[in-house]
C-alpha cells in the first residue's frame, strides 16, 4: 500500500531491454529513501508498484512486464530521466494522502498548464474508460501523487498545484503533451462499480 505522499524523486541509471514485452530499469535513489532497502521491496515509480530484484547502496533495480509497458509511462523512460519514488507505507505511518495500491488504471495526457504567480492548474485529458469515477473534490492518484480534482468536464478534468507539489515531484518540469499514470481511488472505484452493477440487475429485473 502506498499514501500517494511522493518522498522524492530517483534518476534512472540505466534501461536494459532484452524483449520488446519485457525491460530492466536501475534507478539511483534520494540517500534518505535508500537506507534498509531489500530485494522483495515495493517501490511506486510514478505510482505504479514495482519489485526490488538487487540493490547496490543507493541503486536499486526493477522489472518491467509487459502489462506495466502497456498501461503506465514508464516504458518511456531512458537514462538521465527521473521519477517519482514513494516506498511501501508501513503500519503506523501517517497517511497523508490517500491509500493507493500502486497498480495503474491508465494514463492521461496533459492537456494544458495554467500558471499564476505561485499556482498552477494542470488540465488533463480525459480518458473514456475513467468517466464514471472522475468527480470534483474526489481523490486520484496522478504520478504517484494524491491530488483532490478540481473541475471536470465531459473532456477534460484538473488539479490545483502548491509550490511544495511543483518542487518535490515531476509536476515541476511536466510539460503539456506528456503522459501521466492515473490511479482511480480504490474506494470511489468499488462504489461506482457496485452502484452500476446493482442498477443493471435491476434493468434485467
């Protein structure tokens, strides 16, 4: 489980890829996300679980399946990038955000950043298959960060962004354009998805 509380940002070392449906990544972890990190570890990389296969001090590396190349950006990654890092919540950890499985529903383009002095609003595009559970003051995983969305319209949804947000994640340097990995909150998915399904019996009825 993860809190969507992002707790810095790794560069990708290196990207071996052996298969087209299957990619190594080694990323060089902040010093204070490295410490007692071991092999079987979750780490969200832009929110999306991966598996810690070896560590070497700061380094760790992780595999990519074919089911993450295809739904999350991180097949998109190369050397010299970075990502969004957040380890696994522990029992007693404060969640500052909202749980989050790690696992990604699917990605969203940006499709416009509004800035104003020390505010940002990113729109995104919004993805036919997330609809249903996208809502104003609802909580969505974006990049493996916990946001609150603002507006939503038939095409489009936002997020309001603080300075904290802009410099301690990729939101700072995302650019319009680019993909990010969404992760539908758990809970507003197993509600929506019960509420539609109980309404289609009733159809049936």
């Amino acid at each position: 489980m993860f809190t969507g509380i992002v707790q810095g940002m790794g560069r990708v070392v290196s990207v071996e890829q052996p298969a087209a449906d299957f990619r190594t990544h080694t990323v060089e972890l902040p010093e204070d996300m490295a410490g007692g990190l071991q092999t079987g570890a979750s780490v969200a990389h832009n929110g999306c679980c991966l598996t810690v296969t070896e560590t070497d001090g700061r380094t760790a590396r992780f595999d990519l399946m074919a089911e993450t190349l295809d739904k999350t950006n991180l097949g998109r990654l190369k050397a010299g990038d970075l990502v969004n890092l957040e380890r696994a919540a522990r029992f007693g950890d404060e969640i500052g955000g909202h749980s989050m499985s790690g696992h990604i529903t699917a990605t969203a383009e940006i499709s416009r950043i509004e800035a104003n002095g020390l505010n940002r609003t990113v729109w995104f595009r919004l993805p036919e298959n997330l609809k249903g559970y996208v809502f104003p003051k609802g909580f969505i995983g974006l990049d493996g960060c916990s946001l609150t969305i603002g507006t939503v319209s038939d095409s489009e949804f936002n997020v309001h962004l603080i300075p904290e947000t802009l410099s301690r994640t990729l939101f700072g340097s995302r650019q319009e354009g680019e993909r990010v990995n969404v992760e539908i909150d758990p809970q507003t998915q197993v509600i929506v998805d019960t509420v539609v399904r109980i309404l289609a019996e009733k159809d049936k009825a």
